[in-house]
C-alpha cells in the first residue's frame, strides 16, 4: 500500500475501510518524588527501595498532594493548547489486584485537572490536528513479577504512587502513520515542557489504542476494542494494523465485533481478548475523602504560562522565517529539544559570516550518521557545537574543501578536537593559490596529452578525469571551484 | 497519697507538678487497678513494663513546663503507635505492629504524656456497643454485662472505671459521645480538620475524627489543646487559630443563646430522655443562657444518609487489608482465593456487613440513587445548622435515645443498633464539633448525656457551654467496683 499522500484505507473486494484511532497515552511526570508521597521515582532502583508507608498504604497514612506534579501537569495542559480547569477533584478507581496496595488508584474521573486541547501533526500530505479530550493525573500501580518463582509472585512497589498524566485523545486519528506522528509530537512536546522524558524503554510513556473500523464515508463509529499497555510506537502500528483488519474480515464475514479490552502478543503479532464489556470492571469510582478538591487560581496558571518555553511548533514558524529553512529542514531541527538546542548554539557560534543550510546539510547528515552508528542521542553528541561550528565555518570560507572536512570531522570525533587544530597539524589547508595550481595542472596537461587532445576532440567526460588528477596531485587539497575553473581556461 | 486512681486529670497534672506526685506513683497506681480491672476487658494490649520505665524516666528529670507531664494515659486500639501493636480492633491487624505514631498520640507524648497500652473498641470503629471487637466484649463499670457503648467502649470503660485518667477515642457518627454517654463520662467530638487523621486507622475519612473522653469538661478542654494541631500530613487538617481550650475555659455563658432542635423529640424516645432534656434546657437557662426554639427539617434523613456515606467510604478504606502486605493472611488456592479467604477469616460479621453495603452503593447503576443522593442530603444537613447558627451559638439535644443496654441485647438487630447513633450521626456529617457530658440517671441508676453542639471551630464555646452546666448538673457517676474481687 503506497501509503504517502493517500487514504490509510483497508481494501476488501469492493468494499474500502477507514480506520479510527484513539489514544490513551500515559505518560509519567518527570518529577523527583511520587504524586502523594515523597519517595524517589528513580528508575532502575533495587526492588522495594523507593516505597513509603503512603506508597505501600499502610494504616492510617494519607495522600498529601506533590504541588510540582500539579505544575507538571498544568504546563502540559498548556503545551497542548487545553483548556486548564481551575477546580478538579481526585477520585478513587477501586479493584483488588497484588501490587494496588490501596486497593484503588487515585486517580481524576468526573473532573480532570485539564480539558480539551488539540496538537498539530505535520504529515507528509499537509497539516492535521489532532482534538485532545482531557488530561488527568493518576497514581501508578506497582509491579507484579510471575517468572521469578514457579508457585509464588513477587510484588515490587518502587512505581507504586508514581504520577502519570493521562492524556486522551479524541477519536482523529485515521492511521498508524498518524499514530507515530501523534506520538512523536506528543513526547516532543513534553520534552520541551520538561514534563516528561518520553523514554518508552523505561515506561515512561506508553498507551492504550482504541480502534475501530467503519465502511469509507460513513459518518457513524464502528465498535471499538481497546489494546491496553502498548509500549512502543511500533507495536502500536503493528497492533492497529492487525486489529483493524480482524474488524474488518468480521464485518466482511457478517459478524459483528464486540467491544472488549485486547491485548496485543508483541511476539506473535496478534490481538488477544482480555476481557470482553460484560466483563468490565466495575470501579465504583467516588471522589477520594482523604483529599480536598484541588483548586488553582488563575494568577497560579498566567505564572506557569510565563514558565513555558518556545514550543515545536513556534520554533519551526521561528526557524523558517529567521533562518530561511524549509518546513521539512525545520520539522527535523525541532522535533527533538535537543537538536533544536544544539543547531540554535551552532548557528550562534559560527558569528556573522554563517552558512546556515550548510550548517543544517552537515547536522542531518554527517552528525546524524554518527550519532546513528554510535547508539547516541544528540545530547551526548561527542563533536561540541562550538567545534561543529568552527568546521562549518572552515568550510565556508574555503579553508577547507567539503571533501577534507568529511576527513577532519572523523578526526574530532575522538575527545572533541578542535577542527582548525586538525587542518594546520595535517596540512589539510585547501590549495587555493591560483599560481600554484596552474602549475599543477600544466603539468598533469603535459602529462597526458592524449586525453587532453580526445578532449577537444569532443569527448567532454574525460574533464572529470582532469579534475580527478589535479586533485589526486595536491593531496586532495586543491580548491575544487579553481581546478574547474583553470581546467577549462587551458584546455 | 491513696486514691490517686480518683484524681482528675487536672488535680494529677496539678499534684506532680507541685510534686506531691511523681510520674512513677501515678503510672503504678492505675497499672495496678488496670490489672485488677481485667474483668471490664478495655485492653487489648497493655504497655505496662514500658510505661513504668517511662515513668522512672520522666521522674529522673522531669519537665514540669510540659503540659501532660509524666501522666500515663491508655489510647483507643485505632491509633498507630509505634512498635506497640495495633489491631483496630481486628483480627485482621491481630499481628499488626506499626513503625510510626498518629500525630495525635505523638502529640500527647510530646505533652509528657506516657503509653499505657491500648484499649479495645469495635472492630475498626464500627459499632456502637463495642460488642463487634474481635477481643471480646467490653463491660461497663456501670453494671455487669451492660455495653459500655462504642465504639470507643474500652476507652470510655477505662476512664469511667478508672483506669487510665483520660483517653482519646475516635467518632465517626457518634463513637466518642455515645459510650461517653453511658459511662456517665465527658467526650468531644472536634470539628472535621481540628485534629490530625494522620496514623489514625480509617474507618470513614470523610467523618472521623478524633478526641478526648474524661472524667470532666476541664480535662477534657485540657487534652483538646493538646491533640489538636494542624498537620500538612493530613490534606483535610485545618490551619485554623486554636485557642487554648483549659486556659479560657470560663463558666460565663450568660447570654449565650442555645438552640432547641423540635426534630430531635423523636418518635418511642423514652419519657427520661424528654425529661433529662427539660431539665437540660433549665440548666441551661440557670447558667444565664438563653434557650430558643429551632428546627433541623432533615434531621430524619441523618441517619439513613449516615448509612450510605460511612460504609461507601469504609469499603475502599479496608481495600488495603488483602493479606498481602501486613495483617492476618489466610493460604489460598491463588491470589483471588487468597483475598477471599482473608478477608472472610479477617474481618468480623459487621465490617463485612458495611463493606458489602458500601460496595453495593457506590456500584454502577446505584451511586446516583444512593451515594450521589447522600451527599446531596449530607449538604442538606450541613445547611440546616448553617441557617440555625444565624439565630444560635449552640444547640442543645439529648446524646443518646436511650441508656446504655445488656450486652447481647441488640446484636441480632442492626438497625435498632443503628439507631443509637440517631442524635450524634448529624453533627458529624456536618462536621462539626459536639460534646456529651454526664446530665442524670435513668430509673435503673444508669448515666444519660446531654449533648452540646457547636459551630464549626468553636470548641471553645460549648466546651465553656458544658463547664457552666456541669457545675450545676453536678453529676456523680455511680462506680461501684463491681468487677474487681
């Protein structure tokens, strides 16, 4: 299926398919302690380390609110242009299971602490945006392990009272390719606000997709199933796909689909029924009595307005405008905070005289290629902006010709070395004296006089053969604009 | 000094701080009653070898500046104290030991004050003749196999009895003023937020509430001072000025005006309930205080409202007892039998009873009809006072229907049970503050209590309302030591 620029559509004889997507994602607050507690949320920590008496609901210990994760979660709000409610109530999601020690999960049902909002997608065919239905926070629940112990289960409460956002979306999405897209703009976005690292290896964002099938043009949804606890970007597609089409092969059967929570085998690529509706928990959700309404001002919110930074979409707007980048150079500088960060300081060191297109050629190109085979984030970029910067620089003013900086950019990836160091310790200056290179290629004329003569003859390839020699004879050094330029003078 | 055990707390603090007591007579003297008191069954656990050391302790440089100083005191089984057991009452906490203290009991100890041990009550606060404890009936010193209430019984069994010289109880619709009432004792219930939660196991978080119960008003304001304190642990803690309850304790009420609810003249109240009001409202009105009719118009919606919020909130409150983490766990075929099996085996017919009753409340389908619709009446209520506290600065009602009862008597019959907490179940769905002091005796020579309900945070007001008519109702509680050979 050639899916740029065109429908995701599911095809079955006559019959075309559309596909609605909603998410759930869940996305934990970037914040040292627990929403009602102050223990560390530290990943990676020993099993039961990070657990208070709040955190594994022992007698008499009550929930007192983190105020940060409330900025947390406002400054989200806002990140996703949502309307921030000034009062939001928690409420107590209640069932039994080994590592819930309350026996419920706090969490915001009737009244969320943020309303709808919307995000815009750039896809390859045009703008999308996508209707936010509502954040809310919740507590985390512990985690069960089954595989250490054939008859027993161990219970680990270290994520216990963690907080997580909750951030709903409206039913917009029509395919997996927006899915990733709505992702990606998602964490990029909570990166920016700082509100969440979007490490989906960690846990710290992940989803549960809603997906239903209805015929192409209808206006009515389809039932839906919702495939809980998805945890990459790909499984979310490879899920969508499949469950999209086993809708659509029991419509095409005259069957009809129940609304049931699935599970998605990452290892056999299917939907697997986890529960159907009748099934369904019954919550018995109610506000918690142990916590008062939340309730912000207005002056609260405008302080936490004047807290948020440029976000993607202003700095694309910024960087084509200011830098004259198109919207798909802009798009890869700012999806990640990082690389916005790190071009903004490249542009800044390289001074007045900067070549801001090359400088943005050489950063998704040589620098991304790095970081590729490396395994490393731009953060961790082991060439420094500044130096980045100077080789640019190098370039630009034919210090160096595009060739040779590709040589001096391997040099400086080992300890960050400064690249006008490498050009003069190597004698890697690009020849550009024209007397010089006259000479040069009198002689390499003189040489082959043959090829010189077949040349003028008409066999116009043979000027690459020319250009190959004289730049072979100076080491690779020689200003490749002269060469041309005084190859075509003598021959 | 003999008959120590007799002293009020008051004349205790007073005689050790004068010295003619030390921590160590005092803390020995009520051990040694409390251990020819096992009869009454008011502990669960005893602290008793600890407590001395304690006493030894404070004796051997005492802080006479501190307001509790060296005065042993038993607390109700529902506080967490730290490294002394604490069962609520509960066969399912049976082996609970906690690593942390209540605010409350910590700020009793801070005061001075020395652990006892711990009393029993009902089984995680829910009765009201502390007969659902899973450690046993609780006598009350009035009378062999009389209830002493609940379900602080073992609190107010041990300060009516004599064997701690004041305590704390907990009262989510009527705990602390109804066995106050039938042991012929003082109890405060404060207002929603006056005393911290924190460590304090839940039974309904949206009404309990913590304070003292003593042998008179003075004691009792003296304590108030000290358990009530704002505590961020506690998100629904009130950061409001406090007074101090003993210091402007003052007997002149004249002018006070005390509201006389018609609603509380119930239907079947015996006639010495209406005639221990009449002479109420003429205490009252000996003590300068003026006395005027008002009306409560939801009053009959209390309790059935009472009965929806309590076990809604109380049946997520005892989620967290699964056997999983502490508490009593019984083996099971998996984790699902397990829970089943734990909290058949853990949890007593009553607590079942309200967990299912608040399970079924709060379930899809019902929560409109029933939870929803409570909070709406609970609000109802709260109005009530607000609109009656424009014409009064308190209200005067009886405390309990009736007088204490034989054990037994009731225990196949919920609701009649239920009943008892008909006039104190109101003041805490509005939240606020009510106390029961002694008022006279019913023809069986039992005690009956009159209760005095305030504004919100106005303690201070009908705790002055009570030491005015407690000198003129000058009651004499009728202790026979019937139980100690």
């Amino acid at each position: 299926m050639n899916k740029k620029n065109t429908e995701y559509l599911i095809n079955r004889k006559d019959n075309q398919y559309e596909v609605v997507i909603g998410l759930e994602v869940h996305a934990q607050v970037l914040s040292e302690s627990k929403l009602f507690s102050s223990s560390s949320t530290k990943f990676g920590a020993e099993p039961n380390t990070q657990v208070s008496l709040v955190d594994a609901a022992f007698p008499g210990m009550l929930p007192v609110i983190n105020e940060f994760c409330i900025k947390q979660a406002i400054k989200t709000g806002i990140g996703l242009n949502a309307k921030i409610n000034k009062r939001s109530v928690f409420d107590r999601k209640n069932y039994f299971y080994a590592d819930l020690p309350q026996g419920y999960q706090i969490s915001q049902f009737k009244d969320p602490i943020v309303g709808e909002g919307k995000v815009i997608l750039d896809m390859p065919n045009g703008q999308k945006e996508v209707g936010i239905e509502r954040l809310h926070l919740e507590q985390d629940a512990g985690k069960s392990i089954h595989d250490l112990d054939p008859h027993n289960t161990f219970v680990d409460l270290n994520r216990s009272g963690v907080a997580l956002m909750e951030i709903v979306s409206k039913p917009d999405l029509r395919s997996p390719d927006e899915v990733n897209a709505y992702i990606k703009k998602l964490r990029s976005i909570m990166r920016y606000l700082g509100t969440c690292d979007g490490n989906m290896q960690e846990g710290s964002l992940r989803a549960d997709v809603n997906v239903s099938v209805r015929p192409k043009g209808s206006k009515e949804f389809g039932t839906r199933c919702e495939i809980k606890n998805v945890n990459s970007i790909k499984f979310m597609q490879m899920a969508i796909e499949y469950e999209a089409n086993r809708q659509v092969d029991l419509i095409e059967e005259g069957k009809t689909i129940d609304q049931e929570t699935r599970l998605f085998d990452t290892k056999k690529n299917e939907t697997r029924s986890m529960r159907s509706k009748e099934d369904a928990h019954d919550y018995r959700y109610f506000p918690d009595p142990d916590l008062l309404p939340l309730e912000v001002s207005e002056k609260f919110i405008e302080e936490l307005k004047n807290d948020i930074p440029e976000l993607p979409d202003d700095k694309k707007k910024r960087f084509i405008e200011e830098f004259k980048l198109s919207p798909y150079e802009a798009n890869i500088l700012v999806s990640d905070i990082d690389t916005a960060k790190y071009f903004e300081e490249v542009v800044a060191k390289m001074g007045k005289n900067k070549d801001i297109k090359l400088a943005v050629n050489w950063i998704t190109g040589e620098l991304f290629a790095v970081l590729n085979s490396k395994g490393l984030e731009i953060s961790q970029s082991p060439v420094s902006a500044k130096n980045f910067a100077i080789l640019i620089n190098l370039i630009k003013n034919g210090t160096i010709s595009g060739k040779i900086a590709k040589t001096v950019f391997e040099l400086m990836i080992d300890g960050d070395k400064d690249p006008q160091k490498i050009v003069e310790e190597k004698g890697l200056k690009q020849q550009s004296d024209p007397k010089a290179l006259e000479a040069l290629i009198d002689k390499i004329i003189n040489d082959n006089r043959e090829k010189a003569i077949e040349y003028k003859q008409g066999k116009e390839k043979l000027f690459g053969f020319f250009v190959g020699q004289a730049m072979k004879a100076s080491g690779g050094k020689a200003n490749p604009q002269l060469i041309n330029e005084i190859l075509k003078k003598k021959l | 000094m003999s008959d120590i055990t007799k002293q009020s707390l008051t004349e205790l603090v007073e005689n050790i701080k004068k010295k003619k007591l030390s921590s160590t007579d005092v803390t020995k003297a009520f051990i040694r009653r409390s251990e020819k008191s096992s009869e009454l069954n008011a502990y669960i656990t005893d602290d008793f070898t600890s407590a001395l050391d304690k006493a030894k302790k404070f004796d051997q440089n005492p802080n006479l500046d501190l307001k509790l100083p060296g005065i042993p005191m038993a607390v109700k089984d529902l506080f967490c104290t730290k490294n002394v057991k604490t069962t609520a009452g509960s066969k399912i906490l049976n082996n609970f030991v906690p690593t942390y203290e209540s605010t409350v009991t910590e700020n009793i100890w801070n005061e001075g004050a020395i652990l006892l041990g711990k009393l029993n009550c009902d089984e995680f606060a829910m009765g009201s003749s502390n007969e659902t404890s899973h450690f046993g009936n609780v006598q009350n010193p009035i009378d062999k196999n009389l209830v002493p209430g609940g379900s602080s019984g073992g609190s107010a069994s041990a300060v009516a009895g004599q064997l701690t010289p004041i305590t704390i109880g907990t009262d989510t619709g009527g705990s602390i003023r109804q066995p106050a009432s039938f042991t012929g004792i003082v109890g405060l219930k404060p207002t929603y937020g006056s005393c911290s939660r924190y460590g304090i196991v839940a039974f309904a978080s949206s009404l309990d509430q913590a304070g003292p119960m003593a042998q008179n008003v003075k004691d009792c304001a003296l304590l108030q001072e000290v358990i009530s304190t704002y505590d961020p642990k506690d998100s629904t803690s009130i950061n409001f000025k406090r007074n101090h309850y003993s210091k402007e304790l003052t007997k002149n009420i004249k002018g006070k005006k005390i509201g006389i609810p018609k609603e509380y003249r119930v239907d079947g109240m015996p006639k010495e309930i209406e005639d221990l009001w009449q002479k109420g409202i003429q205490y009252a009105k000996d003590c300068g205080a003026e006395t005027i009719d008002i009306s409560l118009p939801h009053t009959s919606y209390a309790l059935p409202t009472y009965y929806i919020v309590a076990p809604a909130e109380a049946s997520s409150n005892l989620a967290r007892y699964d056997g999983v983490k502490y508490g009593y766990r019984a083996k099971g075929e998996n984790l699902i039998d397990m829970y089943e099996k734990t909290r058949s085996e853990g949890f007593g017919a009553e607590v079942q009873r309200r967990i299912m009753i608040g399970t079924y409340v709060l379930s899809s389908g019902y929560y409109d009809a029933y939870y929803l619709k409570a909070q709406k009446v609970r609000k109802l209520i709260k109005n009530d006072f607000d609109e009656a506290y424009k014409k009064v600065d308190a209200i005067l009602t009886p405390s309990t229907p009736s007088s204490a009862f034989k054990i037994g008597e009731k225990t196949n019959d919920p609701v009649s049970m239920y009943l008892n907490d008909i006039f104190t179940v109101p003041v805490n769905l509005a939240g606020l503050p009510g106390i029961s002091i002694p008022a006279g005796h019913d023809t069986k020579g039992y005690p009956l209590g009159l209760q005095i309900i305030g504004k919100a945070f106005d303690e201070q007001n009908i705790l002055n309302i009570a030491f005015a008519m407690e000198e003129k109702i000058n009651f004499k509680n009728k202790i026979t030591d019937w139980w100690i050979k």
